[in-house]
C-alpha cells in the first residue's frame, strides 16, 4: 500500500503581538503568515500588473521569524503553541498573503486541539474551509468574491470601482472600512470617517498596530 503524502505547510513568519485592526483591534494573538498569495507574487517589479496593487506585506518565501515550512498539521499547530505565553485564551490569526491556499480542515482541526481560538483574514476569492471562529474578509478591487458570508467584512477605503453599497446585503455580521495607507492616508481616514457617520451600518477601523510600530 502507498504511503500517504504529508502536506507541507510554507509559512513566512510566526509571530506573538496583538490584533491591530477589525473587530479584535487589541487581542493578544500568534500570527500565522502564510507564504503566498493569488493576487499579486509579491515581487515589486509585478506590482504594477497584481489584482491588489496597494499590499503592504511580505509574504513572499519562508525566511521571515518564526517562518519554515512544516510537515503536517500538527508540527505547524505545535510551532503555533510555542509563541503562546501561560493563561488567557489563546488566539491564533491566520493571515497572508492569502491563508485559504494552505489553511484546510486538518489544520483548522489541529489548531482547536492545541486550544487555539481560529481567526481568518482572507480576501474572499476562495471559499473557507469549516471550523473558523471569526472569519474577516477583505474584498479587492478587480477580483472575485466568493466567500459570501462570515463574521467580517473589512473594506479598505477607498478603491476604485468598489463601492461599499455593494457589499452591505452580504451575510457578515460586522462591516468595517479601513482607510487605505500610503501617500494619502490622512485623506483617505477623513473619508472613511465621513463615510461611516453618513452610513452607520459601516465602523472605522484603523491600523493601531501601525501607530504603536509593532509588528
């Protein structure tokens, strides 16, 4: 009988820090990043060709702290465990580049064993496997959308030719709009402000982690 193939598992960096922006702004969390995307390589001289043209994070490789690629889920759900300091209730926030290439059931099954509470932070272009407690997801301009439900919709604001309206009937329990950063942020956070006092079904959500320059 052929032996099963263990799947490996390509993670940039594994970190603990606290959840900076969204509904969790200031948990306590590991972050989980996976290596890759299917929006953009990652490499700045195909920036200009990527769906999503505006990314600030790297995610290109296994080379970052905490990073490596792992042999099956419960080594990466162990690695996971060890950023994890004494008491409270563990978080982990799987993230990206995009976490639903690699995140699957075995995973998402071995992280609960080791006692994690699961957060997702996808962009919605594939559909999630089951067992996430908080699934966020992030739309981008220019790509499809095909996770239709969860716990958070977090629009970065503004993109052109994505209109929040559009997304207000969708199954998420909590709509939140993130002023896009870069060379216009201060303009861009006065806009998703107005936006949100004239909208109330949408709260602001800013990169506090960015404030305090942790990771």
């Amino acid at each position: 009988m052929a032996e099963r193939s263990v799947k490996i598992y390509s993670v940039k960096e594994t970190f603990l820090t606290v959840q900076g922006e969204g509904a969790q702004a200031g948990r306590p969390a590991v972050f989980l990043r996976f290596a890759g995307c299917n929006l953009w390589t990652g490499r700045e001289q195909d920036r200009e060709k990527a769906i999503c043209q505006f990314c600030d994070t790297e995610f290109v490789g296994v080379d970052g702290p905490g990073g490596g690629r792992f042999e099956g889920p419960e080594a990466l759900a162990r690695h996971v465990k060890s950023f994890w300091p004494a008491g409270g209730d563990p978080l982990v926030v799987c993230t990206g580049g995009e976490p639903i290439l690699q995140l699957d059931a075995p995973l998402v099954a071995a992280l609960h064993a080791e006692g994690f509470e699961i957060a997702v932070e996808s962009n919605g272009t594939l559909q999630a496997p089951d067992g996430i407690d908080w699934l966020c997801v992030s739309p981008k301009a220019g790509a499809p959308l095909k996770q239709l439900h969860g716990d958070e919709l977090k629009l970065v604001f503004p993109q052109d030719g994505l209109e929040p309206s559009a997304f207000e009937s969708l199954e998420f329990g909590r709509f939140s709009l993130q002023p896009m950063d870069g060379p216009q942020r201060q303009e861009n956070a006065a806009a998703a402000y107005r936006y949100c006092l004239d909208h109330p079904k949408w709260r602001l959500s800013l990169q506090t982690h960015k404030w305090i320059e942790v990771p």
